[in-house]
C-alpha cells in the first residue's frame, strides 16, 4: 500500500472559484451523512438501553469498545483514497461505490432482532462497527475532496460553509422527525418504528450521494506519485497545526456527543417532558446562522479565533442550562446558545484541515489530503461518539440508572452532571490548542505562494 508524494511536474491550471450548483451538491454530501449518522450521534444509546433490551452499562462499553475499533479505519481509508486512482477522481467515486451499502448498515444497526442477550450483544457489535467502518468509508472523501475542488483558501471556506449548512439541514431532518416518524412507522413498536425510519432516511441519502457524484469535479487535484506507506505517516511528522486542530475537533465532538445523547434522558428522567426532544433538537438548527456567517467573520477573525468563539459559547450555553433548572425557558435559551456556538466550533476544523494538508506538504513534501483528513474528521467524529457515549453511560450507571424505571435522586444527579458539566469541561479543554494554532495561521499566505512556485 502506498500513499501520494507531491511529484515535480506542474499542475493542472484550476479555476479557484467553483460553480454555484457544485456547491450545493457538495452540500449534499454532508446532509446524507448526517441524515444516517446523527441517528447514532443522538438516539444510539437510548435506542440499546430502552428500545433494544441492554443494560446502560452494557451499551456505553459495547458503545466504546466499538468505537475504538472502528476509528483505527480512519486512516486506512486516507491512504485508499490516496492511492485512488480512477476516471471519476480520487475522492468523488466513493460517494458512488459506498452510498448502498452505508445506507443498508444504518438500517441493521437500528433493527432488533429476536436473539438472546448474548446473540444481541454480538449482533449489535457487528452491524455498528460495520456501519462506522462505512460511515469512514463515505465521509473521509467530503472533507479530502475540498482541497482538490479548489486552490483558494477563501473558496474552501465558502465551500465548507455550504458543506456546514448541508449536514445542518441532515442533522435537522434526523434530530427532529425521527422520534415522530418512529411514532407513526411503529403505532407503538418502537423496534418497528426505528428500523422504517432508517429505511426512510437510507433511500434519502442514497439519492443524495448520488447527485453529488454526478456533479462534483476534482478540477484542483495536484498530480503525485506513490510511495511507501510508511510515507504517509511521515506527513504527520512536524505537521503540528495538524496536531492541534485534531485536538480541539476531538474535544469539540466528545462534548458535542455526550450532550447529544444525553438529552433525551435528561427531558424524559430529570424533567418528565421526552415530548420536547424533537422541538429542542430542532433547534440546533440554528446552528446554521454561525455558519452562514463563517464566510463573514473569516474577513476579520482567524479561523482559531472562531473556533475559540464556538467553543466559548457552546460552554457557555451548558451554564445557561444550569441555571435553568427546571425551567424550559432558560434550558431552551442555552441550548440555542450551545447550538450558535457548535456552528462555528463544528465547521472550522474542516477548513483548517485543508490548509494543514497544505502545510504537510509544504514541511514535508507529501500532500497526503485523504490520510490527514480521515484522521482530523472521521476519526474524530467516530472517537468523539465512543467516548461520547462512554463517559456518560459510566456515570449514569455508576449512579444507579435503570432504563424505563423511576429514577433514584442520585441517578437523576448521573443523569443531570452527565447532560450538562461533562459537555462543559470538554468543551473548555478544545480550547487549548486553539491559542497556539494562530502561529501557524499567520503564515498560511506565504505558504501557498511558496507551494505555487514549488509546483510551476
């Protein structure tokens, strides 16, 4: 297996500004990806305590254990997609060839067999590490795409606030209809329910990845040549923006994770009210007004200095929750906070991921886009709903927590530090990186020059 060094010859001449519709096909991407996988993001752990028959310690380790295997795909997928080579490009065919089988998973992760425990178990380890293994397979080429689509840093941005505001609209489509339309699939059957839904959500998404394909061009892929795999390590080496933009999008998605699927027990246990989960996870789509203004802010603000701000106030909603208590308004009013702030902490790292391939490649002459990508995102994103999961089904079952039953006070504690301190720490830690990668960004300008001359 190989990896892509930069060669010597020049590039193809490539426009910097890419066409409306592309844009919006790129979009797309994003949205089918998060039609499926905000499912797992939102409902998994509620789905295998009280739907699938697990006990809550059960599913956080199964959640984890799962995770962690499955996120040693990510760069593998990198360096495949790396050594791509085929009429339709180097990233796009993937939307083609793992659109079905992603879709298919999705559906038998959330389908409830009638097995033993132990035949459950296996079931659910199986059909969910093939699904992520896939969901790597699928969304590892939105973001390793994004640099061959163009060689304008500012285009990306723009390209990645479309590509942001696709997944929100997924994210939107899933959070809030799926426990509605698991009500009407299911008349009661909760495992029925769930299963017709994915199947619903699936053929969207397939549809939607195969409109991307047809559309998307790689008009800015720089030419290379294989090399060893071990090469493709080597453009991790000194790469430290890399390195601290992986950091604070890990942090970002623990967080982003653990409050995600923690919600639904928090509204249904600590307040009586499951009924909101849909009206209140419809409102991280207002998420979208930060990214829409990404392209805004970047006029005036470093891209480390939004993802700070995005972090600072997806914290800062945790506390306005806090002070909420019991009541709606104040919970609502923080989550619209969170949710402003997740706009910005969730689309920057993608544009940063792009110019620290930039970077690699510069520092150490290997532009390894898919293998620095796959790690920086789907790895992240995967890594981030395992410990997402774990960590807040260890201190609700560490505290008591039954599924379906009344709660114990002390489980109520679980469930309330789980839902709102442990997405508030995490959050603050991603911040930390942030503050040394402005270094990096200071010279991003004279490194794409430096990089032009080099190519020519």
């Amino acid at each position: 297996m190989s990896t892509r060094i930069v060669s010597t010859e020049p590039p193809e001449k490539a426009a910097s500004t890419v066409p409306f519709h592309r844009k919006i096909s790129y979009s797309l991407t994003d949205t089918a990806g998060n039609l499926l996988y905000c499912v797992i993001s939102s409902y998994l752990l509620y789905f295998y305590t009280d739907v699938f028959g697990l006990s809550i310690g059960i599913a956080g380790t199964l959640l984890f254990i799962t995770r962690f295997i499955d996120a040693i795909d990510a760069p593998i997928w990198g360096i495949l997609i790396d050594r791509t080579k085929s009429k339709y490009g180097q990233s796009r065919p993937y939307f083609l060839w793992l659109a079905v089988p992603f879709a298919v998973f999705m559906v038998l992760t959330f389908t409830t067999p009638n097995w033993s425990e132990s035949g459950k178990i296996a079931y659910a380890a199986i059909t969910y590490i093939i699904a992520g293994i896939l969901y790597t397979g699928i969304s590892t080429p939105i973001t390793s795409i994004l640099p061959n689509l163009s060689t304008n840093s500012n285009e990306r941005v723009v390209l990645n606030s479309f590509r942001m505001v696709g997944g929100n609209v997924g994210f939107f489509i899933a959070t809030t209809f799926t426990l509605p339309l698991i009500a009407f699939f299911g008349q009661g059957n909760d495992q029925k329910g769930f299963s017709l839904t994915l199947v619903l959500f699936g053929i969207m998404a397939i549809i939607m990845f195969f409109i991307a394909f047809a559309d998307l061009r790689e008009n800015a892929a720089v030419k290379t040549k294989s090399v060893p795999i071990a090469k493709s390590f080597t453009a991790i080496k000194r790469n430290w923006p890399w390195m601290l933009v992986v950091a604070a999008n890990l942090c970002y998605w623990i967080g982003l994770n653990i409050r995600s699927a923690t919600l639904i027990f928090y509204l249904q246990y600590n307040l009586d009210s499951k009924d909101l989960v849909p009206l209140i996870n419809g409102l991280t789509s207002l998420q979208l007004i930060s990214m829409v203004l990404i392209p805004l802010f970047a006029r005036k603000l470093t891209k480390n200095t939004i993802m700070i701000i995005g972090l600072i106030l997806a914290a800062l909603g945790q506390v306005v929750i806090l002070m909420g208590s019991t009541n709606l308004t104040l919970i609502i009013a923080g989550w619209i906070i969170g949710a402003l702030g997740s706009g910005f902490a969730c689309s920057m790292p993608f544009a940063m991921l792009s110019d620290t391939v930039d970077y690699g490649e510069w520092k150490n002459g290997i532009r390894a886009s898919g293998f620095l990508t796959s790690i920086g995102s789907a790895f992240c994103i995967k890594a981030g709903s395992g410990i997402g999961g774990l960590l807040p089904a260890w201190v609700m079952g560490s505290t008591g927590y039954i599924a379906g039953k009344v709660q114990t006070p002390t489980a109520l504690s679980g469930i309330q530090f789980s839902f709102i301190w442990l997405p508030f720490i995490v959050f603050l830690i991603g911040i930390i990186p942030m503050f040394f990668y402005k270094k990096f960004e200071k010279n991003e300008a004279s490194i794409q020059q430096d990089l032009i001359a080099r190519r020519s």
